[in-house]
C-alpha cells in the first residue's frame, strides 16, 4: 500500500460525497434546478414568441376584424379606443413580446449553465412580468362580470396561466440560485483540496502521481573491476 494520501472524495453542502470534475454523469452536481429553469425560460421565451406574432397579425388585420359587426361591438363594449390607435398598441405590443421573449431564451441558455448573474437578471424580469399578470388577473376578475360566454372564458383564461407559470418559472429560479451557491462552494473546496494536496506532494518530493524517484545507486567500490587497483 502506499504511504502518500490520495485525494479524498468532497463534501457538498447538501452532504453528498462528489468527485474531482472530469467523472461527469458519476454524480450529480446539485445543478438540476438550474437546468429546469433554463428550459422553462425556454417554453416561456417560445409561447411569448407565438403570443406576440398574434398579436403582430391582430394589429395589421385590426381594419379588416372592425369590419365584422360582432367585433366591432365586442371592442367597442371594452374599449373606448379608435381602431387606428388600437392597431398601434397591437403592434407595439407585439414587437415588445418578441424582445422580451428572445431575451428570455438567451438568459435560459446560460442559467442552464449556472450562470448567477443571468439567473438573477432572469429572476428580475419574471418578477417584473409577474407583477403585470397578476395585476392584470385582478383587473380581469373585477370586470368579469361585463363578459359572459366566450369573452369572459378567453379573458381568465388569458389572465391566469401566465400569472401561474411566471409563478412556477419564479419558484424555479430562487432554487437555481441556491443550487448554484451550493455548487460553487463545492468547487472552491475541490480547489483547496487540490491545491493541499499538491502542497503534500512537495513536501514528500513528488513531482507527479505515484512513488518518489529512487536515489541513483552508489558508485561501486574499488577493486570491483571498474576502478584500476593499486600497485603495492
């Protein structure tokens, strides 16, 4: 057996036994709510997406749907709004949706990689939509009782499932950020393992992994054949 260390397996903060990185899939690095976050970004981003171009196709028919007698009295019931401003707002509307969503997917991609800063802008920006929707929920419930049928359907419909899943997505992403602390302190005390053990490795004289080097041998003494003898 050999008398130098080898390097014992670290500690996480949740307690599991990991191993130096390079062993990936032979544990789990504690980075699962991070990873189900960027993907929730993801779907976030692309219904965004689908929701603004809707929008985008609402506004530049907005003439055309005014034209339709029940339409146009279902707005007018809602809205005081002209037609011509309310295609602008659409449109508006629409274009801030896809830059919203595209930077939503771009944050996804690096929580996914557990990246602390865009997890926290990430956390920012889904609490800001949060915030919309649910003031927007409570709107929409204050006003239901001037839909029936479809309208008020399409309305809560409408109003309630973005606020759940920035809710979900909110959830998801406080994790994250605990699951990226943990992961960092874990690789800081990797290091300082590491960096400890190459310490113990000067100091028995080792330059790399395994037995130290054996001292060349001695010179042979004379007489043996190698060295002339001396004349008596």
């Amino acid at each position: 057996m050999s008398q130098y260390p080898s390097i014992p397996p670290y500690q996480t903060p949740g307690g599991a036994a990991q191993y130096p990185t390079g062993y990936r899939g032979a544990y789990d690095d504690g980075l699962g709510p991070a990873r189900a976050a960027g993907v929730m970004l993801f779907v976030v981003g692309g219904l965004g997406i689908l929701g603004s171009l809707c929008l985008a196709v609402v506004g530049a028919m907005f003439q055309q749907l005014m034209a339709q007698p029940d339409f146009a009295r279902g707005f007018g019931e809602a809205s005081d709004m002209s037609a011509e401003f309310a295609k602008i707002i659409f449109l508006i509307l629409a274009g801030l949706g896809v830059l919203f969503s595209v930077i939503v997917i771009a944050l996804g991609a690096f929580v996914r990689k557990g990246g602390m800063a865009s997890t926290i802008i990430a956390l920012i920006l889904i609490s800001l939509a949060e915030l919309y929707c649910a003031f927007n929920m409570f709107y929409t419930f204050g006003k239901s009782r001037e839909m029936n049928g479809s309208r008020l359907s399409g309305a809560i419909c409408g109003a309630v499932v973005p606020t759940i899943l920035f809710g979900v997505l909110i959830f998801l992403l406080i994790k994250s950020i605990a699951a990226i602390r943990a992961y960092r302190a874990a690789q800081y005390q990797q290091q300082a393992q590491m960096w400890q053990y190459q310490q113990m490795q000067q100091t028995y004289g080792q330059p790399g992994y395994g037995y130290p080097q054996q001292p060349p041998p001695p010179p042979p003494p004379p007489g043996s054949g190698n060295y002339p003898s001396s004349q008596m």
